[in-house]
C-alpha cells in the first residue's frame, strides 16, 4: 500500500515537473534574445509594398493593315480607299497601377512616308468589358499625325484585359483631305502608327 | 566485527518490528495546483523583414501579380493549459491598415516539432483585418516546444480584393504593418 502511494506521488511530482518545463519552453519571444515574457501576445511587422507601371499592347490577328484607293468610277468623283488587307479591328489594351490620384493617357501618332493630302483616322472606342478599374475614356474619331495626340486619357489603376475584344476597339479609314486634294500623289506611302501610354500630369 | 555485525542486525529488526506493530498504514495529503498557462511567442528564422509586394504582369492588359504565397520564417509557439472541457485559439489583428483594393491572408501550417499534447488545429488561410480572426483552433492542454521549427509556421500572400470597383484603388505605396497574434479561450 505504501509502495501505491509512493508510485502515485512520484507520478504526480513527475507531472508537476512536466507542467513547469512546459511554462518555460513556451516563453520564446520575437529575436531568442529578450528575457521572456509571460504574455498570451505576440507581434511582427509586414511590409507590403505596390509599385507603379503602365504597359499597353495591340492584339489583332493581323496588325499589318492596307488601304487601297479605288479609281474613281464615274468622272467628277473623289478618290475612295477602302481596307485591303488586315484586321479590320485592332484593339488597345493596358494595364496600369497609378501612383495617387495621377493618371496616364495613351496617345498616337503616325510616322512614315509622306502622304500629302491623305487623312489617316483612327475610331477609339470606350473600354470593353472584361476588365477592371479606373479604364480611360476613348477619344471617337480622330485623324493621327506625326506629333502625339491623345487617343485615350484618364487612365487610373486598371487592366483592361489581353487579347481580342478586350480595352478600345481601334478602326482604321483613310480619306482624302479635301482642303488638300491637290497634294494627293499616286504613290505607295507606307506607315507605322505608334502607341505610347505615359503619365497624363 | 561479527558480533558487531549480529547486534546491528538485532537493531533494526527490532526497530522495524517496532513500527510495524505500531501502525499498520499511513496516510498524508498531497496538494497539487496546476494554474492555467496561457504563453505565446513569435520566433523568426531570421532577422530579415517580412516583404510582401505587387508586381506587373507578364502582358499589357492582365491584372497585377499578387498572390504569391510567401512562408514568413515565422513559427508560433505557444504553452498552454486548459480547464477540463476547455478549448483556446489563436487569432491575428493587424495593426495599421491594409492597403485598399486587396486581401491580406495568412495561414498557419499544422504544428511541427517537438510539441505534446493537444495541440491546435490550421484554419488554413484565412483574410486578416482591423479586428481579431481565428487562425489556429482547438487548442487545449499542450506545448509546441520553443523557436524556429517548432509550432505553426506562417505563410502570407495578398490577393485582390474581389469587391466591384476596388481594383482603381489600388496604388503605387509601401505599407508596414504589424501582425498581432493571442492565445485566446475559445469558448
């Protein structure tokens, strides 16, 4: 009976032992080097860090594009181009993370040979659906130059989607300037129209 | 010496007869407190900060990259003991706020190491906020053991927020926050 008793409290010593190590194996704190704290809390720091950028692409089967003048059918008419050859839609898309309340904007312009008397347009259109954010609002019809115009603005944090039928459905027209007609030269000018998205402020 | 050896002999059998015929059992009462312990502590692998960042996309037009997962290096450790029938958890507050238009996630891995006992169970991940959320639960009477691979190892990532609208307001910044973890009664 003693040698019960004895065992159980040896047992129960032994478990008390077991209790207090426990107490003193859970006091680790944040670096291993401060004394330990007797607290149910615990912090540390997170940094989450978001960086600006802007990117734009084009997306369209076929990006080589061409118009064609028909001659004039009947005396006394203007000259008429129509699309040739290429996809008759391109579509702009981008994607930006802004800094603030800055915005950027896409513009365009046109380089290449000499095409006097010719109005080369282009018809932006508004954002599709299919992606998210602050998309920009597209210009409607304007004629492209050689200097910067802006073809879409107020651009904020947003994706518009890659691929086809996503962002600004850009289509193309060629035309002859009437104030111009007299520059127009039979010839085969041959183009780049360039996209660039920057900051609108 | 035999004579010597003969008399202690005589001694302690008389002795032992002695208190044998006295009482034939004994008793003493034995008192044991065990206080309810509630520790936890955050060890790092590492002095290195926590960096969670955004990145572009691959495309022009795709959404931001944000949600890849990032193990901390951080393990909890924690000491625990429970009331019969008593459970504890361990929940995460931030301090500071979010940065808007995404998600802020952590999950605790199951315990490793040399831990014993009940030990708590991963909620997996789970989308931390300005108010405390459970992360780790049915904590009952146990020990992870102490630092670096022992307990739960945390994970983090963000992800976008899922709301209509929050991707505009997502923007160019560095946030530091601070991640408060508590052993806790889950009752």
């Amino acid at each position: 009976m003693k040698k019960v008793t004895f065992l159980l409290a040896a047992i129960l010593v032994l478990g008390v032992s077991s209790i207090a190590k426990a107490q003193n194996n859970g006091n680790g704190n944040g670096n291993g080097n401060s004394p330990a704290q007797e607290d149910p809390t615990a912090a540390h720091a997170l940094n989450i860090s978001i960086s600006s950028y802007s990117m734009i692409g084009l997306a369209g089967s076929n990006q080589a594009l061409a118009f064609e003048a028909s001659a004039a059918e009947v005396a006394g008419d203007k000259v008429v181009f129509t699309q040739s050859s290429g996809s008759t839609s391109l579509w702009l898309n981008y994607s930006a993370i802004a800094e603030g309340e800055n915005t950027y904007k896409v513009t365009a312009k046109v380089t290449g040979d000499a095409h006097d008397g010719l109005d080369v347009k282009v018809n932006v259109s508004s954002a599709s659906t299919g992606g998210a954010g602050e998309t920009g609002t597209g210009a409607g019809e304007i004629i492209l130059t050689s200097t910067e115009s802006d073809v879409v603005t107020g651009i904020g944090s947003c994706y518009t989607g890659a691929g086809e039928e996503l962002g600004h459905e850009l289509t193309y027209s060629v035309s002859a300037n009437e104030d111009n007609y007299g520059d127009i030269a039979a010839s085969s000018p041959s183009l780049i129209v360039t996209y660039t998205i920057t900051d609108e402020n | 010496m035999k004579l010597l050896d003969a008399i202690s002999c005589f001694l302690f059998l008389a002795l032992f007869s002695l208190a044998a015929g006295a009482q034939e059992s004994t008793s003493h009462n034995l008192g044991i407190d065990v206080p309810e312990v509630a520790l936890l502590a955050l060890q790092a692998e590492n002095s290195s900060d926590l960096n969670l960042h955004a990145t572009p996309p691959n495309t022009a037009g795709q959404q931001i990259k944000t949600n890849k997962e990032e193990q901390s290096g951080i393990w909890v450790n924690y000491s625990s003991i429970v009331r019969e029938n008593h459970k504890r958890k361990v929940t995460a507050t931030v301090v500071g706020e979010i940065p808007q238009g995404m998600t802020l996630k952590v999950k605790a891995s199951e315990s490793r190491g040399d831990g014993k006992g009940k030990l708590g169970e991963s909620l997996s991940w789970v989308s931390l906020r300005n108010g405390s959320v459970d992360v780790i639960s049915n904590i009952g009477s146990c020990y992870t053991g102490r630092g670096a691979q022992n307990g739960h190892l945390l994970s983090y990532k963000i992800e976008l927020d899922d709301e209509a609208d929050q991707y505009a307001k997502l923007k160019q910044s560095e946030t530091s926050l601070q991640i408060l973890y508590t052993l806790t009664d889950d009752n």
